[in-house]
C-alpha cells in the first residue's frame, strides 16, 4: 500500500482505486484519484522544494476565504476548494509532502492558448468580483494585507555578491552577464517599495498569479491555485493584463463593476519588476538548494534567459 493511499484513507477515508500522475503545476506535483464514489484531484508540495515553505505558509488563512468568496457571490463554479479532512482541516501532511484534495475538475488549462472574447469577459468578470471584497470580510486578514516589503531581496543581493566557487557553473556564467541588469531592477523595486508604503491605497482582494496556466476551461473558466490572495492594491492583478492582447476588452468588462478604477502606474511597475525578481530568485533557490538533473538545469537557465534578455 503506497504512502498516497494510505494518506487518503487516514485523512479523508477514501479508499481509491486507481491514482495516476497528472501534470502539475512548476511547484507542485499532482495526480488524479479514482475511488468508488468519486473523482477527486490531489495537488502535492515536496518539502524537499525551496518553494514549498513559502506556498503553503497561509493556507489556513487563506482557503477559507476563497470558500466564503465561492459561496457568498456569484463566483460559485469558478473558484476550486480544497476539501477538509476527517479532522475538518484543509491540508495535511507527511514527513515528505504537504496535501491539498479537490473534488475533480473535467476540463482544461487554457495554457499556451489564447483566450477568446467570452473567456476574456469571463476573466473579467471573476476579477471584477473579486475586487469588490476588501478588509471588510469577516476574517482575520493581517497575514494577507500587501505592505511592500520584498523580503526575498537581500537573499538574491547576497547571491548576486558571490564567489565563484560558491555557485554552479551554470549560475556563475548567467549571473556575470545579467548581475548589473538585476542589481538596477532591485534598486528600482526597492525605490518603488518606500514610494508605495507611503501612498494610500485602496487595498481589494487579489488573486496574484493571472497567467494561462492558471486558468481552466470547463463548463465555465476557472482560476485556480490561490496560493497567492493577497489584500493589494488591484494592479497586483492588473500587472499580469496589461500587455496582453485582450486587456482593452477585459477593461470593458472590469469598469462595468469598478467605474472609476484607473491604473496607478508605480503600483504597476512595482508588481511587474516584483514578480520579475521573484521568479528570477525561486530558479536560482532551485539551482542553489535542490537536486536538479542536468536536463533541468539547462531548462532553469533558459527560464533565468528569458526573463532577463527582453528587457536589455
């Protein structure tokens, strides 16, 4: 008896039949759960992984919102949750893993795919609702509230000051050609970040990872992995729309909820080089403190690649 089937039967007294791996997520693992009565989903963080730690810090804080959100609006469909335990929690774990069960989803993720006019209208209407919720919900949200701070930072400074002996060869060659492209996008980060904790504003829930991989096509769309809410100005979501094609039709939509929202450019600008850094920093945590075949090394510094040669 493996170690998943022993966990579905201790913590959700599911006895499966058949669990077959299923292409997950980059920080995750995932497989589908066959058992008599149902179909179910299992998403599976290794705590070997650098990311782990910091993806599954607020999942009690933040799973209950996202089922409050699902059933008190008119987003019922449209967002997963994850089901509780026999203990009535929402995760559980092992020596290994840490585990999130969902009731299975036939669909898509849209992915590579474009979205089309009604999945943009549909993109916007989930957004739109979700940015009607503000500090106002009826739980403890002091771990979600957005504050500028961009912790990761000094780790990624240290590692941009580094000996050469102290690093793989891989990192070496990408951070001597890219070091001074980083070190002025930390700067303007950290510039914007004392701007911003100044400013008042408006803070609204937000999901924090719009991108197509986190969008399913079922019988409605579907965000999903919510890993990220956050308490934030709305540009924590915007940062991911402005650049796509669709982003005037999703505005259209959008203002029909929130008339007078207009883009706060440093908010902007902030989250974009934000989220720059920070998927900068997770690759090199991977080449750093993870054991990475040579085939995903390669594949960490095309990422690292791509994230820095279409902004020099």
């Amino acid at each position: 008896m493996n170690t998943l089937t022993v966990m579905l039967q201790t913590e959700y007294d599911i006895n499966p039949i058949q669990i077959q791996s299923k292409q997950g997520g980059w920080a995750s693992l995932a497989f589908e759960i066959k058992a008599d009565e149902a179909v179910y989903f299992l998403k599976v963080y290794e705590k070997s992984r650098a990311s782990t730690p910091k993806l599954t810090a607020l999942i009690d804080q933040y799973v209950p919102i996202v089922e409050w959100i699902e059933r008190n609006s008119n987003l019922k469909g449209r967002i997963p949750v994850p089901m509780q335990t026999r203990e009535g929690n929402y995760k559980c774990d092992d020596e290994e893993n840490i585990y999130l069960l969902y009731p299975f989803i036939n669909g898509q993720t849209i992915g590579e795919w474009d979205l089309t006019e009604r999945q943009t209208e549909e993109l916007a209407h989930i957004i739109a609702v979700l940015h009607s919720f503000d500090e106002e919900i009826p739980f403890p949200t002091e771990a979600l509230i957005e504050d500028f701070e961009v912790p990761f930072i000094r780790e990624l400074e240290k590692v941009l000051d580094y000996r050469e002996e102290d690093v793989p060869e891989e990192l070496h060659l990408f951070l001597r050609e890219n070091r001074e492209r980083i070190n002025k996008w930390i700067s303007s980060v950290k510039e914007l970040s004392t701007k911003l904790k100044s400013f008042s504003l408006n803070r609204v829930l937000c999901h924090t990872d719009l991108h197509h991989w986190n969008l399913m096509q079922a019988e409605n769309l579907l965000l999903i992995d919510w890993e990220g809410l956050k308490l934030a100005p709305a540009e924590a979501d915007m940062m991911f729309l402005t650049s796509e094609p669709y982003f005037m039709t999703f505005m259209k939509v959008y203002r029909q909820y929130h008339k007078n929202y207009h883009i706060n450019e440093e908010a902007i600008t902030f989250y974009q080089l934000k989220r720059r850094l920070e998927d900068i920093w997770e690759f090199i945590e991977q080449l750093l403190y993870e054991k990475v075949s040579t085939k995903d090394k390669d594949e960490i510094i095309g990422y690292l690649k791509g994230l820095t040669e279409h902004e020099k």
